[in-house]
C-alpha cells in the first residue's frame, strides 16, 4: 500500500497545478478535486459536518492516529474543533488529482497569533465520494535553515 501511495503522490507531484488550473486533469480528475476542496472547506474552516458528510462514501478510513474511522470520527475531529480552536483554518495553496487521489497542500493556522503549520492531505475518492484519507503536517519554524518558503 506504501508504495501504491508513494507512485500515487509523485505522479500528483509531477502534475502540480495550481488550484484555478485544469490543464491536464481528466474531467473526473477536475471533479474530485472540486469535491475534495469543498468538504475540506466545510468539515475544517466552517466546521460543519453534516454538509462535509455529503461528500463522504459509504465508509471511511481514516489514517490520522488521532482521529477515528467514519463518520463518526469526522464529526468528534469537528466537535473539538469547534470547542478547542473555533478560529482553526486552513488555506488552499495546491490542489493535486491523480485519478481517483486528491492531495491538498495547504496553510493550516489553529489560532491567532501561531505561526500556523504546512499539511499535505491524501484523500482517495470512490464513486466520487471520499473513503479514505491521510496526513502529515509540519510546524512553521520561527526561523528556516534556508530562505525558501513552506508554500
């Protein structure tokens, strides 16, 4: 499964596009990815689960150790969200689809004043819903060993 995703993130990687861009994408392609940004938006920046759930397939495996499988699992993530970080948000820097695999990379800042933290999500998409999902995150430094950028 390690090396499925692995061939799935670096065939992503090598058709980087920009959130707005199209080209080269399949028109399903173009369709998970809008799906993907939609429920994201809806289940992290406006914390509302049951319009996130209608994106979500017939399960849902989740890969985060933190959070539980289905449905149920979305909604408590959402719930500690709402109670712990209200101001929790994420912005969209890119938005990669490979067949049915969406990976977001994007600007996550759990409050004000936080430096915030760079997240790459996986997300696998059957039917045109979501089944699976993946994650990994890093803090944003105080100060970079280089003068490049997370984003």
């Amino acid at each position: 499964m390690l090396k499925t995703m692995f061939v799935a993130f670096a065939a992503a990687a090598a058709f980087a596009l920009p959130l707005a861009a199209g080209a080269g994408n399949t028109a399903q392609e173009e369709q998970n990815k809008k799906t993907v940004v939609d429920f994201y938006d809806k289940a992290i920046n406006k914390k509302d689960f049951e319009a996130a759930r209608a994106h979500l397939g017939p399960r849902y495996i989740q890969h985060n150790p933190r959070a539980a499988d289905g449905a149920e699992g979305l909604k408590g993530f959402i719930d500690v969200l709402k109670a712990k970080f209200p101001q929790y948000r994420s912005e969209f820097k890119r938005v990669f689809a490979d067949g049915d695999y969406v990976v977001v990379h994007v600007f996550n800042v759990p409050e004000p004043g936080h430096r915030g933290r760079a997240i790459m999500d996986i997300f696998r998409l059957e039917n045109g819903k979501i089944v699976e999902h993946w994650d990994v995150a890093q803090d944003v430094p105080e100060k970079a060993a280089n003068d490049n950028t997370m984003f």
